[in-house]
C-alpha cells in the first residue's frame, strides 16, 4: 500500500466533476466537513486531523488536490510540489490577488453530493495553506455553512499581502450569506507567519467584521518543527495550550454549524 497505509481507516473513491477526476478519501458517520489538505500533501498530520473530526460525530472528505496520499512531511518533498506542481498547474491561481482557483468548482460540487449524502444543517470546509482561501470561495455553494481558514496563504508576493485570492462576488456572496443565515468563518495563523500577512487578516476584518473569528497564535505557541510556525493544525499543533484549544475551536464549530449529534 505505501503511503496510503496511512488512510487505510478510509474509504477511497473517484470523484469526477467539470472534467476533473481526483481521488477522494472518506471517513466517519454524520454532516460532513470537506478537509482540504496543505503543502505538500495530504500528509500523517492531516489525516489525524481529519480523524479528529471524524471521532467527534461528523464525515470527514479529504480529497487528495496534489501530492503523494499519506506521504510525510520532508523539506525536498515540498519544494517539489511548490516548484513542480502547484505554480504551475491551472488549477490553482498562485498570484492574483481578486481571483479564486478554478478547483473550487469542483470543490462545491463535491460539498453538494457529501450533503446529499449525510444530511445535517449543511458542510463544513477547511482550507490549509495554499488551500486556507478556497474555503471562503466555497461560501457561493449554498450547502456550505462552515467556512474555516487555516493559515491561508494565497495570494503569494509582497504585492499580494492584503489580497484574500477570491473575487469581489464571492465576498459579497459570503457577506450577505454570513447575515442572512446568520452565519461566520474562522481564520487562523501564526502572527509571525510571513505567508499570512498582517494586512490579510486585515482585509478579513474590514470585509466581514465580527462575521470573522481571528485566532492568531505566538510562535511559544507552536510545537516545534524543521520550519518557522505555520500549521496551525497539523505541524505545528501541540497537544495542550493555544493550539491545542484552537484546533478544538475548529471542531466545536464544525459540530455547532453542521448540526452533529
């Protein structure tokens, strides 16, 4: 099995969409929460956040967006995806700063048949990393209810810092979902982390207000890693204290939006 000995708990289907076919890894019982991974992969420490989801009473969707499935962390693994994948595939917009990736169709799509699938209030979505925005581009797919942005770092370059990577209409969207609904999103980073600039976060307030939930850590805050703190949920989680308590936040959320039993 190799690396995906680590999903091994999960069951694993293609799912096609806009002529888009990517592989989907399953798990749990109850609404669903749409778990999109970080660089470089769909990695151990994801996959034992989605586990933690799953054990707190709701189905958890990882699909694999780039990547080896279950393959760990290294330095050169993640260089390779940076330089060799993710710049240079269509799916993914790396610099514009008013434009959201052409996968978040196929994302919507998915959250609409995980819905169908496992009823409750609605989807929970978590964007990591160069996914952390897709989560809030979903919001224009209605049966998302639970946007959480995690360490969202596109758009990259100083030119980009205060950019969001979704277009004006789907922050509208958002904004008049978050009130009629009466719904909210949380974002969380680092506040050393120089992929999530202070003037992003900014913009987050300035669009949405107290619709915004900032959970913004110090880097005595992060366990320790071969990079500077950045994942909030997954490298850089330790099992007590802030991160500990944000990553619980997460899952309350979940729960609370998608009406988990």
């Amino acid at each position: 099995m190799g690396y995906e000995a680590a999903l091994s708990e999960y069951q694993k289907f293609a799912f096609t969409h806009g002529g888009r076919t990517r592989q989907v890894y399953r798990r749990g019982s109850g609404p669903a929460v749409i778990i999109m991974h970080e660089m470089p992969g769909l990695h151990p420490l994801v996959i034992q956040f989605a586990d933690r989801v799953a054990a707190a009473g709701m189905t958890v969707f990882c699909p694999n967006l780039f990547g080896e499935a279950g393959r760990p962390v290294s330095t050169g693994y993640a260089l390779r995806e940076m330089v060799m994948g993710i710049c240079v595939r269509r799916e993914f917009n790396v610099w514009a700063t008013d434009q959201s990736s052409p996968i978040v169709d196929w994302l919507k799509a998915l959250s609409r048949q995980a819905h169908e699938e496992c009823g409750g209030k609605g989807v929970g979505a978590v964007g990591m990393c160069f996914t952390g925005g897709f989560a809030l581009a979903m919001m224009t797919e209605p049966s998302v209810v639970a946007p959480v942005l995690s360490q969202p770092s596109l758009p990259l370059g100083a030119k980009g810092a205060a950019g969001l990577g979704v277009t004006r209409a789907e922050i509208a969207c958002a904004r008049q979902r978050f009130k009629d609904e009466d719904l909210s999103m949380i974002g969380l980073r680092f506040k050393s982390d120089k992929l999530v600039p202070d003037a992003r976060f900014e913009t987050y307030r300035s669009e949405f207000g107290d619709r915004f939930e900032a959970i913004e850590l110090e880097d005595e805050d992060a366990a320790p890693a071969r990079m500077a703190p950045h994942s909030v949920l997954t490298l850089h989680l330790k099992e007590d204290g802030p991160t500990k308590a944000a990553e619980q936040r997460v899952i309350a959320f979940f729960r609370e939006r998608t009406g988990a039993a």
